[in-house]
C-alpha cells in the first residue's frame, strides 16, 4: 500500500505533468518557462527540479511511461512468436492501459494535442525521436535474443525494428500534422499504417511499369 508521503509526491508530479501540457498547448512550448509551470501548480521552481530536470523531460514524461510499456509488453510475448507480430500484438496491448494512464492524470484530448506540439516544435521533436532512437535499440536487442540472433552479424533484427519504427514514427506525423488531435484518429491511423507493413515489403508494385507507361 502506497504511503501518505508517496501518495502526495505523485500528485504533486501529476499536477506538474498537467499544468505542462495546458501551458506548451495554449502558449507554445519555446514560451513556456519552468517558472510558469511551476507557478501554475503553486510550487517553487526548486520543487520542479525535485521531479524534473528540464521542461523537455516534462513534455516528454508521458511517451517514455508509454514506452516503457511497450518495451515490457514486448518482452512479455511468447518466444515463439513470429517477431512482426510480437511488435504489433504489443501496441495492441499499450493502447488501453496507456490510455487509462493518461486519463488519471489529464484529459486524453490534451496529451494528444501535446503530440501535435511535438511534432511541430523542433527542439521537442528532435529531443522525442532521440528518446524513441534508444527505444529502438533496446527492441533491436530483445528481437535478437528471441530470435536466438546476433545482431552484430545478423542484419535482420535491426532490418525488422528500422521498419516498425519507421512506419509507427509516419502513422504519428501523418494523423499529427491532420489538425485532429482524437486518440480514435491516432489509433485508427497506426493500425493503417501497419497493415500495410508486411504487403509493402513483401509484394511487388509493379512501380516501373507504371513509371515507364508515364513516360512513354
């Protein structure tokens, strides 16, 4: 059972998490200042430190609690389990439980529209796909060691994961930079985008023909 003290930090964070979205979406997040955010909660900037260390990891906090659980549900699938769908079975399963994560500290609709700030402020976004490039490596490992693969001498594992990421990091810009900032559209643009995965490596499109024809 959680303590009284535990229980008060937690809200205190969450409150931090809260009134960090609210600012970086109505003022923009170059124009924010640790100050306001901390002011917005009526604690000391010296209390914001305590929690966090910059107004980026703040921003971010919610998608690194997020990938972590992504990460986990990974490593929780069946060994022998193809990998492609190991990947996409674990989404599935972050979906929900994410969104009851959110829901207990801001309104959904508000983390969303943190999302369109990060894809449209660059320092955030830059600082977003540096935390998303860890992530990658650390799938690259669990693949490897499910597959029974060395990745150093197997190019496979890194090949799968580059993939994945890649679509998941486009299913993210394509619904972010749409204007509708719906965790319906988020979702129903990601499972979109990687259902198209497999056909897209697998099937032949049959692109130079039609680009011969085109310029005949």
């Amino acid at each position: 059972m959680t303590g009284l003290r535990e229980r008060k930090k937690q809200r205190t964070r969450d409150a931090l998490i809260r009134a960090a979205h609210e600012l970086f979406v109505t003022q923009g997040y170059d124009a924010t200042t640790v100050d306001q955010i901390a002011e917005a909660v009526d604690v000391s900037q010296r209390t914001f430190f305590r929690y966090f260390t910059s107004k980026e990891e703040v921003a971010l906090s919610l998608h690194e609690t997020i990938n972590d659980r992504f990460y986990a549900s990974l490593c929780a699938r069946p060994v022998d389990e193809p990998p492609l769908q190991s990947l996409r079975r674990a989404v599935d399963e972050v979906w929900d439980e994410s969104s009851r994560t959110i829901t207990e500290i801001l309104p959904v609709e508000l983390h969303m529209q943190l999302c369109q700030v990060i894809e449209t402020t660059p320092s955030l976004l830059s600082a977003h796909l540096h935390h998303y490039l860890l992530l990658e490596e650390k799938l690259v490992q669990e693949i490897a060691r499910r597959t029974g693969l060395d990745d150093e001498q197997d190019p496979r594992p890194r090949v799968l994961v580059a993939a994945f990421a890649g679509v998941m990091r486009s299913a993210a810009r394509h619904w972010g930079m749409r204007g509708d900032a719906s965790l319906e559209e988020a979702r129903r643009s990601t499972h979109a985008f990687l259902d198209e995965l497999r056909p897209a490596l697998a099937s032949e499109w049959g692109r130079g023909t039609r680009v011969a024809e085109r310029d005949e």
